[in-house]
C-alpha cells in the first residue's frame, strides 16, 4: 500500500486450480443473463445491488487465461461499476505452474517492477506479491519460497497468511511460523530466529527482531548490510562447505554472501553462543522448517513448488471471512487498487486478482474484494499487496513478453518496484500453428500508407515462429486498399484487413479518419518570411476528438495557399513567388475537409533584440553539475569591440565528472520576450577555439525548453556572426531566450578546453514586420448599434444581415463585416463548427460554445465564446477585435460601438 510498512499474503487449501484477478475502470455495461460459453459476456447476480459480468475471456498460455470481469457494486448511495481481470490458472494442466519472483536476478534487496520480474524470469503474466517495508531494504515480510527453496522466513507478525502450490499441485493458504536450529560441533545447539529477514518490530511482544537472534543469510540476500539499521551490534560466521571459514566478532564481515556459503548474523545471547561454541575449521551444521500456526503441522520447504506471504484471510469456504488482522494499516475501507490471491473448492483452479484505481476505475474496499473473490468462484483466498504497489502483466497472444494489464494507480509515475510477485509459466513443448495475430496501427489517415506483420501461436497458445509464413493479404472494401506490399488509405471508413495462411487466418478491423473525426489541425511551424525561396519545414499534428494526437503524414494534408505561389514536397513548403502588393500571405493545411491553423508568412525585418549597451535586468552564471564555476556579466569589450558592451561568459568545467555545462542566465530564470513570430536568429560570438558547443534555451508558450544549437564545435578565435533558422524547431511563440550556454560532453572531454572565455553581442531577431508599419491592411472607422442591422463604414452606412446584439453582459457581432472594413477574412467550417479569423499576421480559430481558442497556434482560454443566434455565428466583439488589433469603444447611453485601426 502506499506509504507506511506494506504486507501481503496469500491464502492456501487443498486443490490444483488457481486464479489471478485484476478490478479495472469505471464503465457501463449492460449485463447479460447466466454465465455463458468462453470469451461470451454474462453475469452473476449475488447480494442485493451486486453484480459481477463477465466481459472477456483471453487465452494467455495452456492452462492459463485472462478473464475480464465487471463488478458492480453500491457505494454511498451511487451505483459503481468496477472492471476486474482475474487470470485463472488449471493447477492440474502439466504445462503451467506458478512461481515467485524476486527483485532483479532472483536476489534479495532488489526491487524491480512486475513487468521488469517477469521479462527476466520468461513468466507469461503476473502481479506484484507480498507486503514489505516501503522505507527498508525491499524484503518480504512474509514467507517465500521458489522451486522447493525458502528464501525468506515468515515475520513474526500476527494474523498473517502465505498462499503455497504443493509440489503434488495442491493449492493452500495458512499462517506459517518458522523453526530452525543451529548444530555446532561439540554438540551443542541454538535455535534460529529466520532467514534472510529485515529488521522490524515483532508482535504482540513489541520487540526488535534481531536482539538476541540468530539469523542465516544465504548468497540470496544481495545487499552487504545484514540487515540494515538492525539497531544491534553483529557477530557474523562465515559458512562454506559446512565448515566455519571466518568469525567476525561485534562486526559485520566485509561483502555479500558468496554462492557457495552463508553467514550467521547473532546479538546477545546468540552471539555469546558463538563465542563459546564456534571456531575457525569446525563444522558446523543447520536445518530449518515452516511450521502451520493453526495446526502445528511442520512443513519442509522442499514439499514445495512455491510460497509468497501476504496479509489478512478474505474468503475461506467460499464465503467472506473475518479478517484476521487489522486493514487499517492497509486502508481496507478505501476504494483503492488491491492484488489478491485464491483458489477453488475442488482445488484445480488458483486465481490471481487485481483491483484497479485510475482514470478509468475507483477500486475497490476490501469488503467489495472479499464479496468479488466469491463471485467467481474463490473458496479460499488472501489478501497481496496493493495500492501504488498493485500490478499486472499478461502475454497477449502471438507475443513474447507479458505486458501491462492496465495503468497502475501511479499513472504516469508508472510501474512500482516492489520486492517480489507471483508469476505464471509454461513449460509446454513447441506445438504446431493454431492461429495468427495481424500487428500493426488500426487508425490510419487518408493517403497513409502501412505494412502489417504477422504473429502466430501454437496449439500450447505460446509464440511461434512465423518468418517462414507466406500470407495472403486483402481488404473487404475501397476505404483501404492493398497495394501488393503494403494498405494504403483511400478514404473515410472502417475496413477489416484480412490474412490467410493455409487453415490459419486473422483479421484486424482498421479505421480511416476522416474530416468528421478531426478536432484541430495544426502546424508546427508558425510563422515564416514571406520571400520567394524561403522553406519551411512544415509537420502537422491532429487533434483528434478522442482526446488523441497524432502526426499526420505528408501525403494526407492538401495546402491552400493565399498571396502566394508556393508547393510543398516531403514535408517542406517552398515560396515560390509572392503576389504583387502583398505583404502577408497564409498557407492552410487541410485533412478531408477539414481546414487547420493557417501558417502566417509575413514580409519581415531583422530587429537588434539586444546589443547589451542599456540592460536593466539580470544576468547571471549556473554551473552544472555544482562543481563547475565562472561569471557570466555585462562588461566593456576589447578590441574592435571597445567602445560598446558585451556578454561574457567566463567558465572553468575542472571540477565534476559527465556532461558540464556553464550558463549565463537572461533575466534570471525567467528569460526575455523575443519578437513574436520570429523566424531566425543572429548573434555575433567572441570564440576561443575550445571546440566547446554553444547552444541557446528557448522557452515556449507552453513552458516547454527549446534547444538551438548555435556553433558546434566552437572551433575560431575572434569575432564571428552566428545565423541560425529557428523555423525548424517548432517554437510555440510567444517565446523567451532564457540563456545561453557552453556544453562539454562527457564523451571526448579530453579533446576540448575545460575552461575559457566567450562573449556574444548584438542579438537581433528576423520577425514580422511591426503592426505600426505598412502591414498593407486598410485603416477604417465603424459604428455599429445593438439591434440595429446597419452600420456606418467612414460615415458610408451599408445593411447587415443579423444585428449586433449583448448577451450576459457580453457584446456579440458578426465578425464577417469587421474583416471587411479592417481587411482579413473569416472562414466557417460547418462540420467543426468552427471560425478561422486571419488579419494580418494574427490567426485565431473560435469553437461555438468553447471558451478555449487558438492564437496563432497557440492555447487560450477566454470568458466567453462564439454562439449560433438565428442560423447566424455570432463572436465576442471585444475578445476579437482587439486581438487583431483594432480599438474598441463604448457608448452605454446610445449602445453604440465604435471601432478604429
């Protein structure tokens, strides 16, 4: 769980069937009656206002599936649906079995996630195990053993239960205790506490575990701390062979365990014990059990295929039970992500449950777990660890590695490392083919084109190789077409691909976007300047309404282009003539009807943006990492450059170790304004030929840094003029300049200066030209009156076909008939219902009944947004006009407007 000491446990019982289950997102589903034939939905009715449905049923390997579940329950009055995956297991099929998984390489003290465990050990699935010390070393708490070996020894905690597979298939879970004794060779004996175990607090006694212990340490415990803050003082044997290589009295014997030995860690009493019984050469001896707290049963570990502890019981005999421990630790009446265990009453099927909580799911409490578990046929069954902790992986079919289930509670935090988990294996033989998997996308754009592969799986549902495999490929309409190596996209639509290989065949049901399926569409690059010959890289994104993005291919977007001549090819614009007089011209990427953010290409001037001769904010130096130092200041400059002020930036990268880098901060860690819709850059640099990188960190509307090299290697000495394209990098303007920096690679540090001196000057901006110069546009002035379908245009008066009108406080015009006095146009796009409004170098894009718009191709949010009065699409006047530019004014006693540029 998250936070605090973590437990889990398993539950154990006579039988040879296990199942795994995972409790997935919020959905709605309408239930089917009587549970139905594999992979069919249907549902079980069970206490008042529950139900579980199954969903879907998923062959993982032989004798091992995924089973998707809907559980659905009353919480606080309100109905909740609960997803639930739960991989079944047929302890009785000889070609799975289940194991523990343990940290990375099989060791101790070495956390690893679930995915992460089970790509190591070739599992097929699997969840994360028991509960352990979040803030320790990564170890159990409970019991665990693989292939018939404890690695770790029950804690001595109370009401906690381990679930095991006899080597015989048989599944149970009980409260485990652990016995052991230590044999010296004068015959004497002491009794040992546990195996690789933490240090912790026992209960109900309330004692440290280790005082006056002794404890065995075997070459699984990774970690060279035996354990950690133990809060006693050790003496530690060496063991090799059976006989004592080394006594360390009151410390710890320096390194790991070796393979081939153990240690005995002993405090107190115990430690006396080896002061008067031990010596260097003697034999010594150990041996060691589990012993079942409710029947006083010794247990040999040997006996078994595996065992993981977890926390409190949740079902036995088929019904909830008592829990057997306090949840509080473990917020058993939160709704929160949950892993359980169990099997069934026959004890042919083990089942392995994941509760989930994120976007899509509220998880469960342990009541609802326990009344779940029962639903589906859980006899006996424990509680794993959960919360951050609760994860499961699956091999989906024709794969080779198990993957994510669902998305953990952690998000984007992604997968926890946790001390072990529970796998599934198979031990099957190579079959023969039995069906084949199509990979590849299933969304595709128009004019895309896309190869699929095949996968396939054999009798035993295991991967098989299909290289050999010649296919036969087809599509059962027009919307994707098959070109003899590869689909291509013709049009909107759904298509289902098809492929068959002798018996085998598979399908894939692929999806054509259309105009309809599109929610914005944008460039990368802004802006450009506007002069035959000037390229531009232009990548453009779609917003889909599914909330996705994705890049949209070069073929799939037509260009339409306004006060220009102009082509694009391979995803590069190239002017290749302006139209007589014009001072701005747009390029507007289009998708099936579906107009996008225009690029703004402007006739543009080069600004001196800074010549360091009058600055009023700050500059200053970071090193990176600490150790390297210097000074960035404004200083006089020599030479040909001693009349006026430049930037230096002193550095000295001796100290530290890796990259380095010396930064001379704009502004602080805020960064300057650059010129808006800037589309290159110049500065004049003072080298020292330490073949050094120099680079720029742009910061974008989003706040996301943008790199720009500007030399590397810096390879001259004296004075240089630096011209960098910025159209390339995909800067969302407004942007900052928030510093420039000197980088040192790690790699090759050898070959370059590690310390030195350079210094910039004049940086200047290639931008738009300014709104106060001749941008072309005409300067007007219009009166409009609220409910009056006329306006005067420099005292011409001239008709309207929808009055302005003001809505909850907000003016509203037609936005048409204020472009056509100002200049600039607007286009309507029906299926989006969306307003594109370009004047000038400004572009914005409204949504009817959307606060948010686009400002040349960037995000706002704004208090209002456009509606639909009598048929007509109506703008906030304010929120427009002034964005473009134009001056607004009101006259309340006349509910007149008037507007000027």
């Amino acid at each position: 769980m998250d936070g605090g000491t973590k437990l889990a446990r398993f539950a154990v019982d006579k039988g040879k069937k296990l199942i795994l289950v995972s409790l997935a997102g919020l959905i709605w589903i309408q239930p089917i009656v009587s549970l139905g034939p594999l992979g069919a939905a249907s549902s079980i009715a069970h206490a008042a206002g529950e139900q579980t449905t199954k969903l879907d049923v998923q062959d993982i390997t032989s004798g091992a599936k995924l089973i998707k579940y809907q559980y659905t329950t009353t919480r606080s009055g309100k109905q909740v649906k609960v997803l639930a995956d739960v991989i079944e297991v047929d302890l009785s099929n000889p070609y799975v079995e289940m194991n523990v998984m343990t940290g990375k390489g099989g060791q101790l003290t070495t956390r690893q996630s679930v995915q992460g465990m089970a790509k190591d050990t070739g599992a097929v699935a699997g969840v994360n195990g028991d509960f352990f010390a979040t803030g320790g070393q990564g170890v159990a708490m409970g019991a665990a053993v693989t292939n018939g070996t404890l690695m770790t020894s029950p804690a001595q905690l109370q009401g906690m239960y381990a679930f095991a597979v006899k080597n015989d298939g048989t599944p149970l879970i009980d409260r485990f205790g652990f016995t052991g004794t230590v044999y010296a060779e004068d015959g004497s004996t002491f009794d040992l506490a546990g195996i690789n175990q933490e240090s912790y607090t026992t209960e109900p006694d309330k004692a440290f575990s280790h005082v006056n212990k002794m404890f065995i340490y075997t070459s699984a415990w990774k970690s060279e701390e035996r354990p950690k803050a133990s809060s006693t003082t050790p003496t530690e044997v060496l063991v090799q062979g059976g006989i004592i290589q080394q006594i360390s009295i009151k410390s710890a014997i320096p390194g790991a365990v070796p393979e081939d030995g153990y240690i005995l860690r002993a405090h107190g009493t115990a430690a006396d014990y080896i002061a008067n019984h031990f010596a260097v050469g003697q034999k010594v001896d150990t041996s060691y059990q589990l012993v079942s707290q409710t029947s006083g049963q010794a247990l040999d570990p040997s006996e078994l295929k595996m065992m993981i502890g977890g926390h409190t019981l949740l079902v036995d005999q088929g019904q909830p039970s008592s829990f057997t421990r306090s949840t509080t630790s473990i917020s058993g009446s939160s709704a929160v992500a949950r892993t359980a265990v169990g099997y069934s009453q026959d004890g042919k099927k083990a089942y392995i449950i994941t509760a989930e909580k994120n976007s899509n799911s509220t998880g469960m409490t342990l009541v609802e777990l326990q009344k779940f578990m029962t639903s589906v046929g859980v006899w006996r069954g424990m509680n794993l660890d959960g919360g951050g902790s609760t994860t499961m992986v699956t091999r989906p079919l024709a794969e080779t590695e198990a993957s994510l289930a669902f998305t953990t509670s952690n998000g984007g935090a992604g997968q926890r490392a946790v001390a072990n988990g529970l796998g599934v294996y198979t031990t099957a033989p190579q079959g023969t083919l039995k069906g084949l998997k199509i990979s590849g996308t299933s969304t595709l754009l128009i004019g895309a084109t896309t190869s699929y592969t095949l996968k396939g799986y054999d009798t035993y549902y295991n991967p098989i190789d299909t290289s050999g495999i010649q296919a036969t490929w087809k599509s059962d309409n027009g919307n994707v077409t098959w070109t003899g190596s590869q689909f291509k996209a013709v049009k909107a639509g759904s298509s289902v691909i098809t492929a068959v290989s002798g018996d085998a065949m598979n399908t894939l049901k692929v999806t054509v976007l259309g105009g309809s399926d599109i929610d914005g569409l944008t460039p990368d690059t802004t802006y450009g300047s506007l002069d035959a010959g000037t390229t531009l890289p232009v990548t453009v994104k779609a917003k889909l309404k599914n909330g996705n993005t994705v890049e949209v291919p070069a073929e799939s977007v037509k260009w339409e282009f306004t006060g220009m001549k102009a082509a694009v090819k391979d995803g590069v614009l190239t002017v290749q003539s302006v139209n007589p007089g014009a001072k701005v011209a747009y390029a507007t990427p289009k998708y099936d009807g579906y107009s996008g953010t225009p690029i703004v290409l402007s006739a543009s001037s080069e600004q001196i943006w800074e010549s360091f001769e009058n600055v009023s904010y700050q500059v200053g130096f970071t090193g990176l990492p600490a150790d390297v130092t210097g000074s960035a200041a404004i200083v006089q400059g020599t030479g040909d450059r001693a009349s006026s002020k430049v930037l230096k930036l002193d550095y000295d990268l001796t100290g530290g170790t890796g990259n380095k880098f010396a930064y001379a901060q704009i502004n602080g860690t805020a960064g300057r304004d650059i010129p808006e819709g800037a589309t290159a850059m110049a500065i004049d640099v003072l080298g020292d030929s330490s073949l050094n990188w120099l680079r720029a960190e742009f910061s974008d509307v989003d706040g996301k840094s943008v790199y720009v090299d500007l030399i590397r290697p810096l390879d001259f000495n004296g004075w240089k003029t630096i011209n960098i394209d910025l159209s390339g990098y995909s800067i969302k303007q407004p942007a900052k300049l928030k510093r420039l920096y000197l980088v040192n690679l790690e790699e090759g540090q050898d070959e370059r200066a590690l310390s030195g001196s350079v210094s910039f000057d004049n940086i200047r901006f290639t931008a738009p030209a300014s709104s106060d110069g001749d941008t072309g546009l005409p300067s007007a002035k219009v009166q409009m009156i609220i409910g009056q379908k006329t306006m005067t245009v420099n005292g011409q008066k001239q008709g309207l076909d929808v009055a302005p009108l003001v809505k909850n406080g907000t003016t509203y015009v037609p936005i048409k008939y204020i472009l056509d006095s100002f200049g600039g146009s607007a286009l309507w796009n029906s299926t989006a219902k969306k307003i594109t409004v370009t004047r000038g170098t400004t572009v914005m894009e409204l949504t009817v009944n959307k606060k948010e718009f686009m400002m040349n191709g960037s995000m706002k949010t704004a208090t209002v947004a456009p509606i639909v009065t009598g048929g007509r699409t109506l703008v906030p006047l304010r929120l427009v006009s002034e964005q473009l530019g134009i001056d607004v004014k009101w006259e309340q006693k006349t509910k007149s407007i008037t507007l000027e540029s």
